[in-house]
C-alpha cells in the first residue's frame, strides 16, 4: 500500500513535464543545500565548542542525503527527458541553461564510485586534524603520509571523471568550470616573470612604504561599527543579509534573500577587518544580484569561483584600495579613530595600505605578491597529481620556488607548506582560481572604467550604483549559466587576458613606487 | 540499473536486525529535524528580515521530509519488525522504549491524511497573518472566520487519530503523551477553586507589594552580562550551549551537545530578562542532560511538554524566585546595578519579584494567577472542539471568565482573547501542559526538599549541583522513555497530585501576604 502522501504525489506527477519535476527535484535540493549551508554559517559563527561532534553529524546526513538525491537514476531519467525537451531552445533560455548545467553536474558526480566518495571524506576529516597538529608542531613528516593518501584518492577521482588532456583538468572543473590546465599555464608563464620584475623593481626602487599607522590602537566595537558602515555603503544590502564574526572571513548564502558574511577583528591591525569585510561584500553582492526566478534552481550561484573571486578582489582592490575610495573613506575612518588617524593624511594611508612586500603568507599577501604564491602552489599541485612529485622533497620544492619567485625563504614548514588548510580537506585544483579572480577582475576593470568614464569622480563622492548595476548587468544577472571562458568573452568580448591585469598593476604601483 | 550509492546500501542493509536499520533510519530524521531546528533558532535569532519567504520554503521543504521518512511504508514495516524483535525486553529497556514511542508516533502521524495536513499547513499559515492584522486592529471579527476553519481542521484531524474518551484527548496526546482530557479536568476542578480563594485573600490581605523597583533603569548590556552569568551560575552549561537574543524567549536543542536559549531585554524591567533567563536555562538544562547513548534517537526528549514546563518553572520558580536564591543573588545584582538597586532591601527585592496582582497578559501573570489563565483556555478550547461554542459569543465567554477567576474584565479584545498566538497555529490541547507543569515542578519539590534536606542552604550559598545531579538521575536519564503520568509514578511514588503545588503556593504566598 502506498503511504497517503505518496499515493497523492503518484497522482500528481504524471500532469508535469519531465522538465518542471526536474526543477521540482533540484528545488528540493537546493533547500537541502540551503539548509546545510546555515549550519555551517552557524558552526562558524556560533555554535558552543561542545557541538562540533553532533553537527559533523548531522552535516554528513545532510550531505549524504543531497548527494543521494542528486545522483539517483530517477534524476538521471529526468535530466535525459528535460534535455529532450529542451532541445530546441536558445543555448541561452534558462530552461536550456538548467538543464545543461545540472548534466554536467550529474554526470561529473555520478561517475565517481560512491567508495572513493566515503574514503575522501573519511580520510580528509583525520587528515585535517593531522595538519592541524602537524602545522602546530612545524612538522612536515607527520603529515606527509596523509597528503600522499590524500593526492592518491583526489588522482583516482580525476581518473574516475575522466579528462581529455591532463588530469588536473578533471579537478579543476567543479570549480573553474570548463577551463584546461594548458590554458592556466599559459596565462600564468605569461604574467610569472612580470611579477617577479615588478616585485624586484619595487625592491630595487628605494622606496619605503610605512604601514605602521594601520597597526596603531582601533577599539574592536568602533571596527564593528565601520565595517557594517563601509559594506552598507558599497552596497551589500542588510535587508537581505548580515555580517557576523568569525576565525576567517567567509560569505555564504541561503538565498538570494539571505547572504551571510563575515569579518574578524585585531584591535592592532585596522586595515584586516575593513579589507576583509569588502572583499567578502563583494562575493555577497555577487549572491545578492541574482535574477528571482533563478531562486532553488542551480543557476542561483557564481559562474566559476574564478568569477566569485572577480567580485570580491573588484571590491576589495580596485575600490577599496584605490584612491578615490580612500580620498572617500578615510575621512570617516578618522572621526572614528581621532587618536589613531588623526596625525595621518590620505596620501599616508592610501600608501599604507597598498605597500607592496614579499611575504611569507598567502593570506597576508597584497596585490602584487599574491598571484606568485599562487602560481607556486598550482605548479606543485599539477606535479603531484602527475605523480611527478617526491613527497620527501616537497618542502624543498616549496622553499625553492619561494626564493625563486619572492625572493623569501620560508623559516619553517608551518610558514611554507603545511600553512594552507586546502590539500588536509583534499581541495586540489581550487588554487588557481584565486589569480583567475584577479584577472577576470581587472578584465571587468578595464570594460567598466571605458564605459562609465567619471568612475573616480563617482568612487571619491561614494556613488557606487553605477558600479554595482553594471556589474549586476553584466555579470550577476547570468548566474552559472554560462562557463567562465564563455561569460568573460561575452561581456568583453574577448577571452581572458592577462594584459588589462599586468597593467593594472604597472600603472597602480608604478605610481606608488615610482617606477616604470 | 541501481545508482552505486544504492548498490552499496543493498549490499549491506542485510546484515543488520530491523532495530538497528530503525536506529539508523531514525538517526536520519533526527539529525533532519536538528538541522531544521538550527534554521529555527536563526530565523528568531539572526535571520535578516528580507529572507522570511525564502526560510519558509527551506522549513517547508525540511518537515516535508522529515514527514515523507517518517511516515513511510518501509518505516511502518521496519517498526513492525522491530517490535518483534524487542518483544521479550524489558519495558524500562532503551530498545524496547525506543520501538513503544516510535510506534506511537507513527501510528498517530499516518492516521491523518496528508491532504489534512496539507490543509492545516497552509490555512494556519494564512491564518497567522490575520491573527497578527487582528489583535492589531482589536478585531475579533477579522480573526473568527479563520479560529472557526482551525477548528474545524483540529476536529478532524482529531477523529483522523481516534480516541476512546473525548475528543480533546487526540489533540492533547501529542503534547502530553497518555494524559486524559478527564484527568485534567479532576486536576483543574480541584484547584481552580483554591487558586480563585488565594487571590482573593491576597486582595483582601490589605498588603501592598511595591514592585516599582524592578522597573527602574537597567543598562542592557549588564543586564546581558547578568543573565549569562546566572543561566552559568544555575548549571547552564555554555560549553553545550549558548545564550541569544530573540523577541520571544525560547529553547531549542539540535543535540545534547548544542542547546541554545534565548532571553529578551527592556531597559525598564530586570526580572524579565533575569526570570526568563532561568526559565529557558531550566528547559535547557533538562536537554543537556539527556544519557549521551540517546544521541540521534527519539528517546532524547523530554518525557512530555508538562515534564519539560516543570523544569522550566522549578529553575524559574521554586529555585529563581525563592528566598535563599534571592538572599545569594541579590548582591550580585546590587553590585551590577548600584544606582537603581544600592537603596533596595533583600527583603523589599524578594517582595517584588513575587508580586500577586490578577492582570489580562498571560504571559505577564504571577505564579498564583498563571493557572487561572490556562484553566480559562483549557476550557474554552474543549468546548470549541466539542462543538459546543458559538464563536460569536466567544469574547463575551472570555471576558466572563476572567472576571469569575481574577476578578477583572479585558479592556479590548486585544488583550483578551486573542493574545495568544496558539490557535492561530492550530495549536490545541497545548495550553494545559503549562500548568501540568506547575503541578509536576511542585511534587518533584516536595520530594527534593525531603531528600536533600539542606536544600535552602545550599541555594543561599549558591550550590546547586546537588539538585541538578537529583533532576538528572530521577527525570532528565529518562528521556521520553515513559509517558508523564508514569514517569511522575516511577518518580513520587505517587500519581500526580495538586496538593503540592496548592501546599507550596499558600506556603509561599501565605508567608508573604499574611494570609492563613
């Protein structure tokens, strides 16, 4: 006998098209989702130290849940009628779009056997605490087997999903959708040496910037207050979102009603909690501006974290740290901290936070030095994935490539290899799309300052709606519809290029240092 | 073909009894219902106000679920298996008491028609809104059309779940497991009379209890500082649970790891914070301390809502606004408070805090008249479902009734009868609990003041580990492994009883007012 609630579905069903059951279903999931993605938020922001144990719970049984609903043969059946129906439709129809980004999905998630799926997930869970002790103890050794267990299960996934030129492709795809290792390594060969020349020129300049004004006294309750001020003024809307307190800055997102960021605080470092606050602004305006009738459907979300990552660096650097803006904020940033700001003019602070120097870690770097530290770890990632890596030497590696790049040595694996949480949680191919942000950014930059020619003026009297809308035209409105390398050329008109970035940068730092 | 998630679930459920795939099955609900719970506590706590719609939908998706697993044909014949497996154990054991409470429930959730569900869902969501537009506009009018049609939908789903006495009696199960609407009845029938009696001696006393006191100037943020200390102080454990911030106070629990409660602040009154502060923490406290092998399974609850509502009011009450309590705390609160509280006699605060004065607002009322509020309901809401009310005339019943029991008489309908949002959430039968739970908090007194004899001495020393760990070891181990009215026997020895409670409050009261 069926139960009454599903004799009432059977007797539903049958007047839907495959396609409206299909978004039925991804609805569900996507509540699924939206309901995990608020324990998270909680687990970060909230929860008592006691609960850790009982929300992995009850994470791991939302996940299990959501991964079986995604990847039943029913869905499976349901995504080949809605293709079929959708098959004559405009590549660019929502209807299309759903259905081609759900398939891919499936077909990804489906491919890889649901034991390696549960040793991922059981291996990464010990292995982070091993990196937590390991980094603790600045000892490499003890969590080398775990990495090496680590790379073998994320290569036999790769394997799994399958790939046409490299493996690293297979995992850089749930993230950079579409985009090919060869591709990477040709925009980063090309960008690498600039770097390394600006970073050398900025040395060889003479030139020192002093950033001791952003390490003075900033009261934590005053920083609140400013970083609730600066995100309500560029735009993140409060309505529809709030911003909390956590160990590391995050957005997250429940709906396109409902997007959570966070800032942290040190009372001795000002220029932390506001930087941070715009960066994160920056993706949750990003999840603020999709279109309402994406809602519970997958086309609510960034087109690629490379695109995620445009956002939230535009906001942060080409606004936040930019003159105008500053020329805007600091003012503010000064009646709130007279004792601090008030012996510091704009030029001092603008300087300040845009002071350019090689650093150790990824997390602290500026505008410049940040992309080396990426493009390190996205070579010794593609290596070990390759299985071209002696694991023994990788702390090597490491420290070699940071002399190479920055100049630096690291004084400890804590401060070199162990000190990013990625590869513990077994997150390869994610690294790229961090200077893939930076690029799409200053790409978006350059369109947007040819096409709303007072932009500073605009910045340094506080107008952002011009801005925002643009962006909200050109980039939120699409979702995921589109992979990464299609959106980017639909809105330039050109696929990604590394040259509105390098000379972003030229001509920012150039000026700051004096050079070139 | 069989997805591989379910090839790998096949190839083990076989090896497992019907209990233990139960377990798990039912782990899946819990961990579903703690998540739900998290979404909950947001939407009160922190949720931004433009998300509403979009939490609904979430929530909505969630209990859909929950409802689906539960309700199942695989669950039904799971727990029929399961059944025959424990026969043989022994009543009081987990097994068997885990299988006897999931039984119950799905007995009693498969009886009502989804469509009945489906029709109660949506007309008390409809419903909430009028009720709010009501009490705002004093308009009972506007509101009955709506109080009818709930009505109607709990009378059916009342004779959907059957019952052998009276109607009231389906509708009350789920909140108070086993109790019968007669039972009840004999309970209130002995007490209402000398509630009525009390307050009128109290009237009649010619004593005048100033209270102005407690709503002098009371800083927020220390009043903040005050009710976390207290709720820690009490044996709140902030390792497994936190304290927020919300409109209405409440408690909620996602685990016996992760308990949160919630109080409010008005700057003119301190003992709503403080006094709900210990209410909320005395629910709390009864949810951490759930047998930790209760995890994840429907034993970990409280035996009923009268069960959980006597913690709440022992904490809140017998403990909270005690002599001894006073005589330990007040200090703390004169140092917190030097200006409003530095002319202020133990004496004169103990007074205040337990002021008798008849008023309209249930929520407001003292401990002697806030039995006379629920008897009112209690009343009203078994003729209502009995059909033997005429909804025109249900303001005129109200009011009469509370002039018969407190001797007033509501100035608008407002603050008559529809103050409470219950029955615009088709809540009925829910009323009673709260003052079953005064009955309940008053013969576990009688009991603990028997067996720790020093009681109050260690209350005015600020000990109350002794009384925590008795509460723990005779109800909190128990879960809701048995049905209340067992649970008091197994407890007291005896059945419940109102001679406690009346003993305690002309104890209390008489002491106070002068009376008898």
């Amino acid at each position: 006998m069926l139960s009454p609630r599903r004799r009432w579905q059977v007797g539903k069903l049958p007047l839907m098209s495959a396609l409206e059951r299909l978004k039925e279903r991804t609805r569900e999931i996507s509540h699924l989702g939206s309901a995990a993605a608020v324990l998270g938020w909680d687990q970060q922001c909230y929860m008592p130290p006691g609960a850790a144990a009982a929300r992995a719970d009850h994470l791991a049984t939302m996940s299990k849940l959501i991964h079986e609903k995604f990847t039943s043969d029913e869905m499976g059946k349901l995504i080949e009628e809605a293709a079929r129906e959708t098959e004559g439709m405009p590549f660019e129809s929502d209807d299309a779009s759903l259905v081609r980004v759900i398939k891919k999905d499936f077909e990804r998630e489906t491919k890889v056997p649901t034991e390696l799926v549960a040793e991922e997930t059981k291996t990464t869970a010990l292995a982070h605490e091993e990196w937590v002790a390991a980094r603790k103890a600045n000892n490499y050794k003890h969590f080398q087997p775990w990495l090496e267990k680590i790379v073998d299960i994320e290569r036999r996934i790769a394997e799994a999903r399958g790939y046409k030129d490299q493996i690293y492709d297979a995992l850089m795809d749930p993230f950079e959708p579409g985009m090919k290792t060869s591709e990477v390594e040709a925009i980063f060969d090309a960008i690498r040496p600039e770097l390394v020349q600006i970073v050398k020129d900025i040395k060889d300049s003479g030139v020192e910037v002093d950033s001791s004004i952003l390490h003075r006294k900033y009261a934590i309750d005053k920083q609140r207050e400013i970083t609730n001020d600066v995100a309500s003024r560029i735009g993140f809307d409060f309505k529809t979102g709030r911003q909390d307190e956590a160990a590391h800055p995050f957005c997250t997102s429940f709906a396109t009603s409902d997007v959570r960021i966070t800032t942290r605080f040190d009372e001795n470092f000002l220029s932390g909690s506001v930087f941070a606050t715009m960066h994160e602004a920056g993706h949750a305006m990003y999840e603020q501006g999709f279109p309402e009738h994406f809602e519970g459907t997958p086309l609510r979300g960034g087109a690629s974290l490379g695109f995620h990552e445009s956002q939230s660096r535009m906001w942060e650097n080409q606004v936040g740290r930019s003159r105008p803006f500053i020329e805007y904020y600091f003012p503010v940033l000064q009646e709130k901290f007279p004792e601090s700001l008030g012996d510091v003019s704009v030029d001092q602070f603008y300087r300040a936070a845009n002071k350019v120097e090689p650093s150790l870690i990824r997390v602290e770097a500026d505008e410049v030095t940040y992309g080396l530290h990426i493009m390190l770890r996205f070579e010794l990632e593609k290596e070990m994935i390759a299985g071209r890596v002696d694991f023994n030497t990788l702390p090597e590696l490491w420290n070699s490539k940071m002399e190479e790049y920055l100049g630096i040595t690291p004084d400890s694996d804590a401060n070199g290899v162990l000190q990013d949480v990625h590869w513990s949680s077994g997150i390869i191919g994610y690294f790229p799309t961090y200077q893939l942000g930076n690029l799409i950014s200053a790409q978006l930059w350059e369109m947007i300052r040819g096409e709303i020619t007072d932009l500073d003026d605009q910045i340094r009297r506080g107008e952002f709606s011009n801005l925002l809308a643009w962006l909200r035209k050109h980039v939120h409105a699409h979702g995921c519809k589109f992979e990464p390398a299609d959106l980017i050329q639909r809105i330039t008109g050109k696929p990604l290029d590394s040259k509105p970035y390098l000379t972003y940068l030229r001509s920012k730092f150039g000026t700051i240092y004096g050079i070139k």
